[in-house]
C-alpha cells in the first residue's frame, strides 16, 4: 500500500491544528476494509492484515506528521471552543488531481480531548462505516469510510465496550465551526489565511474574482441545500447538525446519532441529546441556513466595507436557495412518486404524506409499494384514484429499496461482540446496491417490529 501525501492544511497558521499522535495499540484487527475506495484511491493493497492494519494506523509512515484540527461551534444553538477531540489527520492524499484527507477517528486522546480518552468503540465505528457508505450507494454526498479496526482494548462508556478506530476519507474536513474559530482569533491575516486556503482547495476557479467571497458563499449554499434535499428524499436524519457538523466541501460528516426514519413522521427526532426537536426530520432545510447565515457572519467584513451592505447581500443569497429549495423538494417528491415536474403536484403530494403520517407508514416501503401498485386501497382509495390520472413516469434510483435501518444496525453490531460477522459482511454488500434489490431478504427491508424499534440513537462519544 502506498500514500501519496501533499500535506497543505499545515501550512496554515499552527493555531488552526496541533500535532498529534495516534495511540499505540497492540492487538489491532481488521474488522471492514473498503476495497473498492481504496482502488479508487490508487492504493495498491497487496498486504495481509497485520500490515494493512499497520499502514492504516499511521506505523508505516515516513513523516509521522499527524495533526488534529481545531475549531469552534453552535452545539445546539450555544457556541463553544471545540477541535478534534478523538481525531487525527493522516495526511492529504492525492491522486488524479483529487485530494482527499485520510483520518483516524478513536485514535486516543489529541490536545483537543477535553478529559476524554479520545477512543471509539467499535459499535459506533460500524455504524459510521456501514452508514456513510450506504450514503454514497445512494447518491448522497458523504465522507466514507475506509477501514475499521478494533483496537484490541476496552473502553469504559455506559459499560465496558470494544475498542475500534474508524478510517474516514473526505474531500475536507474543513467547517462552519473552522470559520467560526478563525473569526474568534481578532487576527486578520490568520482568518484570510484560512478563507484563501479554502478557496483554493474546494473551489479553486473563483480564487481570481473580485467578488470570489460572495462567490463562495453561494457555492457552498447551493451544495449544503442539494446536500438536505438529498437527506429527505432517502429518509435521512443527521440528529446533530450543529456547525462544527456542516462540512464545506458539501459532504455528510459525522454519523453519531443519525438515523433512517422508518414510519413517516415530519417531526422525527432519534438523537438522545435533542430534546426539542431542534434536528427533526422537517428542520433540516431551517437549520442548514441557519448554519449557513453563521458561516457568512465570519467574513462579512470581506464582503463589502460597508456591513450593512454585507448583510444585504448574504441575506439576498439565504432567500433565493431556501426558495429554491422549497422548490426543489416539489421537483424531488414529483420523483418519487413518478410525476411530471410541475408545481401542480404539491397537494396530491401534501396528502400522500399526511396518510403516511396518519397511518404510521414506512418512509421507503410506502414509495416501493406506490411503483409495485400494491398499496392498502383502504387508506389510499381517493388519493389513488387522483394519483393515477397524474402518474407519468419512473425514475431511475429515486427510491431505495434498501437503506440502512437502525435495528438492523443494532443486531449486526450485537453480534460483532460476540465476534460473528458474516451479517455485516452481507449487510455491507446488500447496500452497495440500494435500488436493484427488489428480491433482497426481508431481513433487510422490512420495517423494525415493535420489539425491535429503535427510538434513541446515541453520539457515540
């Protein structure tokens, strides 16, 4: 196996990182390994797993440069110093012009760990593994994951529980709570450093505009809104979109307390933690401009001189993507119900999700069952009857068949514990294929029973 690291983030002033070191773990096993990402990383896997574990782990490194990012955030509305507190940066690997940081994620403790151990347990780092791919199977933008390797330790959360560090590949790991920490320094040319290093690196053909800030802005507007639209047309809740959360480069990051929804309620919440509602279902699209109107208020002095023109300005781009994206969630419902796009569609849409809703129906199945022509005529008689005189069509890859369901997470990850993996490995490759498995095992599709429902999901910390 072979890095190819072109390390540029460390070039930035040394207060937006600290140099770090993974812990030392002894027993390492390779429980997941990615393949297919790392062919399309170039990596040249022809090790057995001691070595691969090795490499993975950072031993087989030449620099041993490692460093932990730090930033800043609103944790459920309330701002806080953050950084990488069980996190560490490989190095950047380049291949075909492409750049993607390789980090580890429960590699111990890092000067950003705020009394915590800095590890992960292995159930959380399957979880991420098995979700982010799902995510990248289904079209939506996401880090991925690479490897997971149990560490061969216990580590004390509720209980004793095994040890394991994830791999995650990402485009970057810069975010809204990076900005957030720049702006906090009161030094210029340390936050100018850090809105020209991202420029260059996420979106390089603006760098020589004389409006490149607002550019940017809009960009990362316009991905962050196609980012949510993705959420909610495969059922997807993050549960923690606080903006140390909310990556610039337009990728899903960080899977603690996520979840696939599974009877249709727009008010769904799984995170623990979230006690009002802030990350439900139906906030997502709110809560990302929100985000996104915290982001522009760390460069607004860059954006005019003037700052009451700044606001103008920032606030004309906030209107126009959440009127589009309102838009574009008609367009994208009209797709899952194989209609013509049209605006004349949002009542035949309002309805078909009020009966989800009043019926405690399944977000996937309900849409499956709609192109299958088997849905309970009971509950869906008068609907049916105006639906079908509009129906025009079928989209490819709109609506999965498969996703990846908690409690299907939840049994996988119990049997990993008592070292039986065959069902993950299954699972793995059954979500590789997301929207050709109609005659996957019902296993894998069916809704939870109501023994088997997951109701609070966990960040995993």
């Amino acid at each position: 196996m072979n890095w190819n690291f072109q390390n540029t983030y460390t070039k930035l002033p040394n207060v937006y990182y600290s140099d770090t070191k993974p812990h030392n773990f002894v027993n390492p096993r390779l429980i997941l390994f990615n393949s297919d990402l790392a062919n399309e990383l170039n990596l040249n896997v022809n090790s057995n797993e001691e070595e691969i574990c090795d490499f993975l782990l950072g031993k087989k490194n030449k620099e041993k440069k490692f460093f932990s990012q730090a930033y800043a955030g609103h944790q459920f509305g309330n701002f806080t110093i953050l950084g990488d507190g069980r996190a560490l940066l490989l190095g950047e690997h380049v291949y075909k012009n492409n750049r993607f940081d390789i980090q580890l994620k429960g590699s111990g403790q890092t000067p950003y760990s705020r009394n915590g151990d800095g590890k992960a347990a292995l159930g959380p780092m399957i979880r991420e593994y098995l979700v982010s791919e799902a995510m990248h199977h289904l079209h939506v933008s996401s880090t991925r994951a690479l490897a997971v390797i149990s560490t061969g330790e216990k580590i004390m959360r509720e209980k004793f529980e095994p040890g394991a560090v994830l791999v995650r590949v990402a485009k970057s790991h810069i975010r809204v709570g990076t900005f957030q920490f720049g702006s906090i320094l009161k030094n210029k040319n340390y936050f100018n450093n850090l809105i020209d290093y991202t420029i260059s690196r996420l979106h390089p053909e603006i760098k020589n505009k004389s409006d490149k800030y607002l550019i940017l802005f809009n960009k990362i507007c316009e991905q962050q809104m196609s980012l949510i639209l993705d959420w909610m047309r495969v059922g997807f809740i993050h549960g923690v979109m606080n903006t140390d959360n909310m990556s610039l480069s337009g990728e899903t990051i960080d899977y603690g307390p996520c979840a696939f929804m599974d009877n249709y309620n727009p008010k769904r919440v799984y995170s623990s933690i979230d006690k009002m509602g802030r990350y439900s279902f139906e906030n997502q699209s709110k809560i990302a401009l929100w985000n996104l109107a915290r982001f522009a208020e760390t460069f607004l002095h860059l954006v005019d001189k003037n700052e009451k023109n700044s606001i103008k300005l920032i606030e004309e781009i906030l209107e126009k993507h959440n009127k589009k994206f309102q838009e574009s969630w008609i367009n994208m419902m009209s797709k899952k119900l194989n209609l013509e796009i049209t605006g004349d569609n949002k009542k035949l849409i309002k309805d078909f999700l009020d009966l989800m809703h009043i019926y405690k129906l399944d977000y996937t199945n309900t849409f499956v069952s709609l192109e299958k022509d088997i849905l309970d005529k009971k509950i869906f008689g008068d609907w049916l009857t105006k639906y079908k005189s509009m129906v025009s069509k079928k989209y490819d890859e709109i609506n999965p068949r498969v996703i990846p369901r908690n409690h299907i997470i939840e049994n996988i990850i119990n049997k990993t514990y008592d070292d039986e993996f065959s069902e993950l490995n299954k699972f793995n490759e059954v979500l590789k294929k997301p929207y050709e498995n109609d005659n996957v095992g019902h296993e894998f599709t069916n809704p939870p029973q109501e023994h088997e429902k997951v109701y609070q999901t966990f960040c995993g910390t």
